[in-house]
C-alpha cells in the first residue's frame, strides 16, 4: 500500500527526539546532518540505524504514528512552534543588510551540495562542518570575479546535469586534494569547477540522450575538450585552462584529445580524472540511478592501468568507502577483505579476516575500522558473468541486473549481443536440454534473458539514427524467437531498421523490396524447405537461412573486432561459404 496514502488516512506525522523512537517505525522527512543525507524519508527503522543515528548526533526525526499512538503527547514539532513565535516575533520585522550577490553565491553553493552530498556516495567527506565551511570559502573565493560567476550559470542553463556534475567535482576534488596535500588548492578548485565548460558547447539534444552514445555523437562531445580549454584561455583563465582539456586523457596516451601519457599530466589532471569518472557514474541520470559508490571504485579499479593507482588508493581512504574485494588493513593491524558493502552504512563493511579465514561486520562505534587500503582484487569478465548467469538460473531478476550492468559497461553494442546474450542463451538451452526437472524455472529464466534483449531493443530502435532499411522474411510466430532477436538487434545497431514481412507471395515481397530501394530480401525459416538458397528475381535476390544457420552464424563472429563489420555482409558471405560446401 502506498505509504502517501496510509499517512494521509490511518498515521500522522509527529518529531520525536532519538530516545522516544522505536524499530519499525517509518520516516516521515529525510534525515540530514551537516548538509549530508543520512537516510530517506519512507525508510523502516531498526535497532542497528537508530544507533548508527545517535553516533551521528542525531538528536531528534519525524517519524509516521498511528493515531492513536500514546506517544504523540510527545510531538516535539507542537512545542517548538510555539517557542519560535514567541522568540523569533520581534525580529521578524529586522533586516539585516546583506551583499546580495554574496548571498545569491551562498544560496548556490547550499542549495546544490544538497543535490549532491549524501552518505552513500560521499562516505567520510565533508563529515564535519569545518569541512563545508572550508569548501564553501574557496566556492565563494573563485566567484569574487562575477565573470566566472557568470560563465558558471551559463552552463547551468545550457545543461542542469553538467552544471551540477561540475559543482560535485569540485567539492571531491578539492577535499581529496587537500587530503593529498597538494599546493594552491584554489586554482586546482577552480579547474574543478569549470573542467566541463566545454559542455556549452555541445548540442542539447545529444547531452539529453538516454542511451549510449554512438560513436559519431561521441566524437562530437570529445570536443568538448578543447572547446572548454579554448572558452576558458579568451576569458583569461590561462591558468586553469589545462584542466578543461585533459581531464580525459588516460595513462598510456589511452585517452583524448591528445593521448599524452603519464609523464605529460600533472598531478591536479590525474587527480582530476578519477574524481571525474567517480561522479559521473555515482550520479543521478535521467537514464539511471547511478552506480553504488563500492561499484563506480571497483570499475575504476577494473581500469586501473589508466589511473595514478597510487591516487586511487587515496581517494578510497579519503571517502572511507572500500569496494567489495579490496584488501585492507584494519586499525588493529589485521589484514581483511571486504566482503559486504551495506547501502546505510558504505563506511561499515562486513569484511573477511584473512589470517583467521572469519567474517566480522566492522563496530558502529569504530572501534575497530579501515585505516589502510592495500590491494584490490578485481573480478574479471569471465567471473562477473558467471555471477550473472547464477542469478538467471535462479531466476532473481534484480540481482542479475547488478551483474548485467557491470557486463555491458564499456562494450560495444555488439559485444553485449554476442559476448553475454547468446552465450547466455545457449548456457540456459543446455540447462534446459540436460536437465529433466524444474523445465518451467529454466524457461522462466529465458524469458527473463528476453526481457533485457527487449529493453535493448527498445534504446537501440528509438535512440539509434537510422540510415537504411533492409527485409526479413519471416513467419509471425518466429519473430519472438531468440535468435531473429539478436539478428533484429545487430541490424538496428548498424544503422538498419529490419522490415518483417510474411512470406506470403514473391509479388508483394518484390513491391516491397522496390519500395524500400533494396535488392536483397532475407528468408529466414524454422527448417528451411526449399531446395536452393538463393533465388535470383527480377528485382534482386531471395536468400534463404534456416535458424540453425543463424545461430551458426552468430556463434562464429564471437570473439570477432565487431565495431565496423556489416552484418548483412556476414549474412552473405555465409550462405555463400554454405553453397560451395
């Protein structure tokens, strides 16, 4: 049932102080401290979140009661309501003078770090409020100079997420360099803080995507790089202008716009490029609701070649957040790893005592905590998959769709076809074959693999530009089958949108393949029945595939450099191989 609801008509809100709360009561308002969000409203209460919320010096929260609740006489809200209009009444009328654009500065400042500052994804930065004080100084520094003030909200209005992006690089950044203890703080913070300009100049339309990015609108948003570095320089920024254009470059001339290596980024980029990738993946899209922050490190970790690893380790010690499979070393001095990162507590993980082969949940109390991060243990494709594969198996959707993510991340669009959803198809078929009981939790498990080939599916025909068209002759009760799928998805990422047709007779067939400019109409049957494969007419060819060849034909390009080939050319190629054989 609707919790709205249920407040509306059966509960009511009251704030009581931390000692008068109890296990299973409901949160009524987000619970904040210092301008950090430490649990959100709706949340069910236990034992052990009551007592991680008095550590934090939480004092009091609105919770949902039962009307009837003998606790209400102790609503704190109705007392204090009544104070404040007896304190505060005579000073309601007195206004102080105040520098407005100071005060429109500050309000930014405040009113964007609570978009972005929460426990989950900041773990120990900005704990206490000397730390705020300190990152709100240098924010209201750099925008003495209303120029940058100005340059600032122009971003903001061109794109809301670049803007808010930005503010969050600066505020890790500047606490992580700090941390680092790097020299002139400020000037790296206002690089932070304008690194994505550039942004302004690419077209809203692509910025607002809500997919992957081909390869041509990604060429165009590299730009932003140079664009940025170049605003930046005609504004006279020469000093920050750098950082703007290098905070994609990656170890080993891996990156863009001019591939340096290590040796040419100073230390400001490379600390730069990890807190960048950090909050876009940490972030809220319009897409996705961002990684956890032990996942957005352990894919960081994944490409640790690109990276001052050094830096890395850092920043994991600064957020006080450890990914699952790190290696530490525990304030006192036993060596662990992390097991189990939980979503209210990042900071206390369960972790696994590697002398002593035993598993402990780290105190609330911090008596004992990480103090040192030594190594991570990176899961690889292969491993990853297999998790991903048990989690079909036992039909737990949610679960897969944590493994399915981290999979598809970095792929091609025809890696994720032909590296996770065929093998994993096959993987279940065999499963299904072999073993002759629970047949039904199997083909669950299949039509759960349809349903995420369904949604990619959906981003690839409506977000893809598409250039040409093509003909699948098929019969309707084949068109769900898993591999015309996978053929469906291949076409839509190479830019085709494949016409279906029954195949019905030559003639409309032909009138359509005219219609759509094509010389080429594709058969594809269960078994195939016709003699010859292919069939010249007057208007161009028939080619004819059972769907064993189909899959053979997918199967084969596993493994393959599949960014530029032509699927319609492979689809050839093999009937052509087929007839000489």
């Amino acid at each position: 049932m609707n919790i709205s609801y249920v407040a509306e008509n059966m509960l009511r809100k009251v704030t009581l102080s931390i000692e008068e709360v109890e296990a299973n009561d409901i949160l009524a308002e987000d619970i904040f401290s210092e301008y950090r969000l430490l649990a959100k409203k709706d949340l069910v209460l236990t034992e052990r979140i009551i007592a991680l919320l008095k550590l934090r010096k939480v004092d009091e929260l609105s919770v949902y009661l039962p009307i009837d609740s003998v606790r209400i006489v102790h609503d704190l809200s109705v007392q204090r309501t009544k104070d404040y209009g007896d304190v505060f009444a005579p000073l309601m009328d007195k206004k102080d003078e105040v520098d407005e654009y100071k005060d429109t500065v500050n309000n930014l400042f405040m009113t964007t770090l609570e978009n972005v500052v929460h426990e989950l994804r900041y773990g120990q930065i900005l704990k206490s409020i000397q730390d705020t004080a300190y990152v709100r100084g240098v924010f209201e520094k750099i925008l003495e100079k209303k120029q940058r003030y100005e340059l600032l909200m122009r971003l903001k209005e061109w794109d809301e997420y670049s803007f808010v992006h930005s503010f969050d690089v600066f505020v890790l950044g500047t606490i992580f360099a700090r941390y680092l203890g790097l020299t002139d703080i400020e000037t790296l913070a206002t690089g932070y803080l304008f690194h994505d300009i550039g942004k302004v100049f690419i077209p809203q339309e692509i910025l607002n995507l809500k997919r992957k990015l081909s390869e041509d609108e990604f060429d165009i948003v590299k730009t932003h790089t140079t664009k940025g570095y170049e605003l930046l320089m005609g504004n006279g920024e020469e000093d920050i202008a750098y950082l703007a254009r290098d905070h994609h470059e990656r170890f080993a001339g891996k990156g863009y716009p001019n591939q340096l290596c290590e040796d040419d980024m100073c230390e400001g980029v490379q600390l730069l490029q990890i807190i960048d990738v950090y909050s876009a993946m940490t972030s809220k899209r319009v897409y996705h609701s961002g990684y956890a922050a032990t996942d957005a490190l352990a894919v960081l970790y994944r490409d640790r070649h690109l990276y001052n690893e050094k830096f890395m380790h850092k920043f994991v010690e600064c957020l006080g957040i450890y990914p699952v499979n790190s290696v530490v070393q525990l304030s006192d001095n036993r060596s662990a790893q992390v097991e189990l990162v939980y979503d209210l507590f990042p900071t206390l993980p369960k972790v696994k005592l590697l002398d002593e082969q035993k598993s402990m949940i780290l105190p609330l109390n911090y008596s004992v905590k990480i103090s040192k991060m030594i190594d991570y243990r990176a899961n690889s494709f292969e491993e990853i998959f297999n998790l991903f594969i048990e989690q079909l198996i036992r039909c737990d959707e949610n679960s897969l769709r944590v493994y399915f993510d981290k999979l598809i991340d970095h792929l091609h669009p025809k890696e994720i076809i032909l590296k996770i959803f065929l093998p994993a198809f096959q993987i279940l078929r065999l499963l299904t074959r072999e073993i002759q009981t629970d047949i039904t939790k199997y083909r669950n498990s299949i039509n759960i693999l349809k349903k995420l080939l369904e949604e990619q599916l959906n981003v690839l025909y409506m977000d893809y530009q598409h250039e040409k068209t093509t003909i699948l002759v098929v019969e309707t009760s084949l068109r769900e089958n898993f591999f015309i799928k996978l053929v469906q998805s291949i076409l839509y990422i190479d830019k085709i949108v494949p016409f279906f047709i029954n195949p019905d007779d030559d003639q409309r067939i032909t009138q359509l393949m005219e219609h759509c400019n094509v010389n080429v109409a594709y058969f594809i049957e269960d078994e195939l029945t016709v003699d010859k494969r292919v069939r010249p007419m007057r208007e161009g060819t028939f080619l004819f595939y059972s769907l064993v060849d189909i899959e053979e034909l997918l199967i084969s390009l596993v493994g393959m450099n599949m960014k530029r080939f032509s699927f319609e050319e492979k689809m050839q190629e093999r009937l052509y191989s087929l007839l000489k054989t």
